[in-house]
C-alpha cells in the first residue's frame, strides 16, 4: 500500500472515524500543529547533547500522539483510550517543570534565545506548541467538543519547553538573559 492514497487530492482529510473535512478545517489545522510542535521537538532533541533532556523529549513526542488523536476525534478523544488526553499527563508535566524550576541557578526572568543551539530548538518548539495551543483554543470556540486535559496539557508543555532551553543554558555555562542589570522592568510570563 503506497503512502499516496491520493484521498486528500481535492482538499479533504479523515477524521478519526471516518468523516471528511477540508484540510482547511480548524480541527485539521489544531491537530496539525501539534504534529508540526512533534516534529520541532525531534529537531530540537537531534541536536541536544543532554540525555536526560532527550529522553524526557522522546516521552513527550510519544504522547503528542495522543494529544492529536484526542484532537482529530469528532467526539473528543472521549472514546478511545488511544486518544484521551488524562489528567495524570497534565499532573506528569506538571511535576517536571516543578522539578526544573528548582534547579540552582535556572533563569527567573526573560531570555534571549540563539546562544546555545539546542536551547534555541527548544525555544522554537515552544513556540510551536504555544500556536497549537492558541489553535485548539480557537477550536473549541467553535463549538466543537475537545477532551477538556489538551489544553492545559499543551499551556503545561510550553511552559517545560522553556524550562528546558533554560535548562540545557545553565549545563553549557551560557547567560542568556534577555535583561541586564541595568534593565528592568515587569516580570511577564517567561513562556508566554
């Protein structure tokens, strides 16, 4: 069986299901998104040298399969247990950014990404993963039912991606402050 059904040839997709849709449909662009945010994570962990970031990135790109399953099913992700986001991810993500937050030394205010090549990966994953968010955000202002863990999971996940740039800084040796001491100023959210 070839990769080219050619069922997509006049713009429209399958949902999990069956029924079709444009690829232009909001559930479609969501649920792309999230594999676009998969794919900048596997960027992102092919140039880091840290194991312990790769695995824990690996883990995650695993679930992000879930995560578009939940997405891409007309009822939500509420009946397949292939597709249900849960809250224990959301708890699992939630631990590690705690985790990494408490490490000695880990940035507390804004950065500047592009001094260290894999922290700048990661920053464009979150980046990524923060446009899913907003996608599924608007998703469900349409109305449609959406497993109500993704986005907490993907609001949880920008914020580790983050943390893990900052992370991967602080084991290189690299001040990647976007302020000096001279400036300062309000205290945003680090991840938007």
């Amino acid at each position: 069986m070839s990769i080219a059904t050619k069922h997509g040839d006049k713009g429209d997709t399958g949902l999990i299901g069956g029924e079709r849709v444009s690829k232009a449909d909001p559930r479609v662009e969501a649920y792309g998104t999230v594999d676009e945010l998969g794919a900048a994570m596997g960027f992102a962990r092919s140039v880091c040298d840290d194991a312990e970031v790769r695995e824990l990135t690996r883990s995650i790109q695993r679930e992000l399969f879930t995560v578009a399953g939940a997405i891409a099913s007309p009822a939500g992700g509420q009946e397949s247990k292939t597709t249900y986001v849960t809250p224990e991810m959301v708890e699992a993500l939630t631990a590690h950014v705690t985790r990494v937050e408490a490490t000695e030394g880990i940035l507390k205010d804004w950065s500047l990404p592009g001094d260290h090549a894999a922290a700048a990966a990661y920053d464009v994953a979150r980046t990524v993963c923060r446009r899913a968010e907003r996608a599924v955000v608007r998703l469900g202002e349409t109305g449609v039912e959406l497993n109500p863990h993704v986005v907490p999971y993907l609001n949880r996940l920008s914020d580790l991606l983050w943390l893990m740039g900052r992370l991967l800084e602080l084991r290189a040796g690299v001040d990647a402050r976007l302020r000096d001491g001279e400036h300062t100023g309000p205290r945003w959210s680090r991840a938007w």
